[in-house]
C-alpha cells in the first residue's frame, strides 16, 4: 500500500523532476565509488588471464555493457507497458530515454566485443548466434528511435513506441533462439570452441561490481534525460514556468 | 452481423484488387527480379546457386512482402475508411485481420506459383517443393501481419516506407531462418518437420496477438 501511494506520488511529472535531482548527486557518488573499485580489480589486482593474457580486462566493458543493452530493454519494456495501460506521464518519457541509452550501451558492446575478437580469434566480425543477436538489438532500438522522430506530437509518439516496444520484447527471445539454432545448424562452433573458463573469484568480483556501477550509471543518465524530457513536454505549465523565473533570479 | 466482418473486409479487399490487378502484381514481377539479381551478382555455377537457393527465395519473399505492405493503410486513413471501422460496432482487431487476410489471399496464390517456378530454375531438387510451399503457406501470413504492426505505426507519420522497412526487418529474422532451413533440410534429404513445426507455432502467435497490436497502433495514427 505504501508502495503504491509512492508510485502514484512519483508518476506526477514534476514530483519526478525533483526526486530525479535530489537522487542524482548520491548515484553518481556510488557510481565514482563502484567504477574506482571496479576498475581498480579488474585492471590491478585480477590476475591476467592464463590464455588470453592481459587483453582480456576488455571484459570489465564489454560484459556489463552487454549486460546492459539487454536490461535496459527490461526497463523500457516495463515502461510500456506502464505507459500503455494506465497513460503515465513518466513512463511514457523513460521509454525514448531509455531507447537512447540502450542504444549507446549495444553499440558500446559490439565495438568492445569485436575490439576484443580481432587480438583473440583473429577478426573482428563472425556470424556467432550472440553477437548476430546483440546486432539486431541495435537495430530494434533504432527502429524504436526513428520512429518516435517521426511523430510530431510526442505523447503519440511515446504510445507509438510503446507498442513497438511491446512487440519487440515478444519477439527478442525469439529472434535469439532461432538465431542460436540458426548458427549452430549452419555453421558448427567457431565461437564456443573457446569455452568459457571458469571464472577466478579475483575476476569475477571486479566484473560484478562494473556491472552495478554500468547500471547505476543508466539510472543517472536515465534521470538526466528524463529531467530534460518532462522540462520540455511541461513548459506550459505552471511549476516549469515557477522553476525557470526561480532559477533566472538566483 | 459482427461474426460476418471479417468476411465483408475480405472480400473488400478483393474487390478492390479485382479494380487494379496490377497493384497486386507489382510485388511478385519484384520477387523474380530480386531472384534473378542473385546469379547475376555471385555466378551462374549450379552447385553454389543450389546451396542458397532456399535463401534467395526467402530473401525475395521477405522483400516482395515488404513492397506489398507499403503503404496498407494509408489510402484507407486518408479517405476516412479507418475512422469508419473505428467507430463501428464490430471489434476492430477482427476487421483489420479480416483486411490483412485478403490481402494475403490475394498476393499468396501467385506468390506460390512463381516461387514453384523459380526454385526449379535454382536448382532445388523437386522432393523439396512440397517443403517449400509449405513454408510459403505458413510463413507469409507471419510476414503480413507483422508488417502491417510497422505499417499501421508508421501512418500517422510522413516519412513512410523506409521508415517501416527499418521497424520491421529484425522481427522476420525468425521467420527467414526456420523457413530457409526447413527448405534447405528438404533440399539434402532430411527432414523438415522442427522447423515447420516452429513456423506452425510463430503463425498461431502472430495470428492471435497481431490484430490487437495493428488496431492500436492505428488508433495512435489517428490522434495524430
């Protein structure tokens, strides 16, 4: 019940606004203090890998990043469906702001992983089932995006997107498996040949923790844009106008 | 007669079709052209034309679906048509099911002829035909209705067809690569029950979830 009553409070726009700012200094606190412990281990004290040697610390961005463009689609999906059945201001703003950071954070896992695949299996491209899936996320979120530029109003747009949204998270895990047994029927293991190893304690820890610190940074961006976004959408109302002449006289 | 609406919009559709044949013409002249541009690009030898053949033809199909998709709803939109069904009594995912159905009837028969033709012209051994047009059957209403989702998101915009081309194209992966390697299963002899099977089960999902999906997003169209 007390849950409920916060969700109702935080859906208006400008009770959003406030609680993104006052929330952002400490994430990005937490944030400083996780990537600094994170990159600390995985760069320092985690031993080099037996097999691949020191290029393997490529993990400790490419993995989360990985991780990421997945969750965020979570995210953006729960948003959706928020958005389409009870019409919420915020959600319908979070799914554009989250589409652009899942983005960044795919494109962010492609560049990484094939940065990582050229010194290690000696390209930088195969048509792996992962990498082949990671690909189409991309363009999923880039549909997304292109489309809500191509409405002009942006409440229609937003519920637009929503629905693509929708129809895209069905489809994601299809798209995976059949992508998984399209590789694995065509084309024999190139990729899984280099079995994961399992992973040392004194690797895994650092990961974890870039992990969290990757997804607390989504939230700070999530929060920044989604500050910018309702600013733009409310100006016409009467707490954006109070804010602006508040700030212009300080 | 609500149980009936479905059937008056299909049959609209092929009233409509039966006006200008040559519309509905249009995106199979395209599958061959597509077909022929693939021997023309790589080489004329048999072995390796036989190897992708299921491929090209379901590359064309996915394109020739895409073409035939254009603009679906748009005349509709622009003439009041979808205001019209909105707001009538019957439940509007059954008609634009209806609608896209005959859409489908109209483009699948000539579709199946041609392909039946072109894959004798690939190279594909004739014991996979039967595999093939099972495919077709299966996979081209998951084209179509899916398509009509980006199709039906991208009226109220201005910018159209490549726009939809973009929305669209990851969602047919799955259906190209179960569909091409039922086909190529067939093709070396093996069989081609899983990936037909999985067809089966994408149809019966798209088919229950897609109108639903298609009314709404025409709905935002309109509130534009």
């Amino acid at each position: 019940m007390i849950l409920v009553n916060w969700l109702n409070k935080i859906a208006s726009p400008q009770r959003f606004y406030l609680f993104c700012g006052k929330w952002t200094p400490w994430l990005s606190l937490l944030f400083f203090i996780l990537l600094s412990l994170g990159l600390y281990g995985g760069l320092v004290t985690a031993p080099a890998d037996y097999q691949q040697g020191d290029a393997f610390r490529i993990i400790y961005v490419h993995v989360p990043a990985a991780w990421m463009s997945l969750f965020i689609y979570i995210v953006m999906a729960t948003n959706a469906v928020v958005a389409i059945i009870w019409r919420i201001k915020v959600a319908e703003v979070s799914i554009i702001c989250c589409a652009h950071i899942g983005a960044y954070f795919t494109f962010l896992a492609l560049v990484t992983g094939s940065l990582w695949g050229k010194p290690m299996w000696g390209t930088w491209w195969t048509w792996d089932a992962r990498l082949t899936s990671e690909l189409v996320l991309l363009f999923l979120y880039l549909g997304i995006i292109a489309l809500y530029n191509a409405y002009e109003d942006k409440r229609s747009a937003s519920r637009a997107i929503a629905i693509l949204t929708l129809v895209g998270v069905i489809n994601i895990p299809i798209i995976h498996y059949s992508v998984v047994w399209w590789n694995t029927l065509h084309q024999g293991a190139t990729v899984s040949k280099f079995d994961k190893p399992s992973i040392d304690t004194r690797m895994l820890i650092p990961l974890l923790e870039m992990g969290v610190a990757f997804s607390v940074y989504f939230f700070i961006s999530l929060f920044q844009r989604a500050r910018n976004e309702i600013l733009q959408r409310e100006f016409n109302s009467q707490w954006v106008k109070e804010l602006v002449k508040e700030k212009s006289n300080a | 007669m609500p149980e009936l609406s479905f059937f008056i919009l299909l049959q609209r559709e092929f009233t409509i079709a039966s006006r200008c044949t040559q519309q509905f013409l249009l995106p199979v002249f395209f599958f061959c052209l597509v077909v022929l541009l693939f021997p023309l690009g790589l080489s004329p030898s048999p072995e390796l034309i036989q190897t992708i053949a299921p491929g090209i033809i379901w590359v064309a199909t996915l394109l020739a679906v895409l073409f035939s998709l254009d603009n679906l709803f748009l005349e509709d939109f622009e003439d009041g048509f979808i205001e019209l069904l909105i707001f009538s009594p019957c439940s509007l995912p059954v008609l634009l099911a209806g609608k896209v159905s005959g859409l489908w009837l109209i483009i699948i028969a000539p579709l199946l002829a041609i392909s039946a033709l072109l894959s004798v012209f690939l190279g594909l051994p004739v014991e996979s035909l039967s595999t093939l047009m099972i495919s077709l059957l299966l996979g081209t209403p998951i084209l179509m209705f899916v398509g009509a989702i980006a199709a039906a998101l991208t009226t109220g915009t201005q910018q159209n067809s490549m726009l939809s081309t973009l929305l669209i194209l990851p969602l047919y992966i799955p259906v190209l690569i179960f569909a091409s390697s039922a086909v190529q299963n067939a093709a070396t002899g093996l069989s081609a029950s899983p990936q037909l099977y999985m067809l089966s089960a994408l149809l019966v999902l798209t088919l229950t979830l897609a109108p639903v999906a298609i009314s709404s997003a025409l709905k935002i169209g309109l509130s534009q």
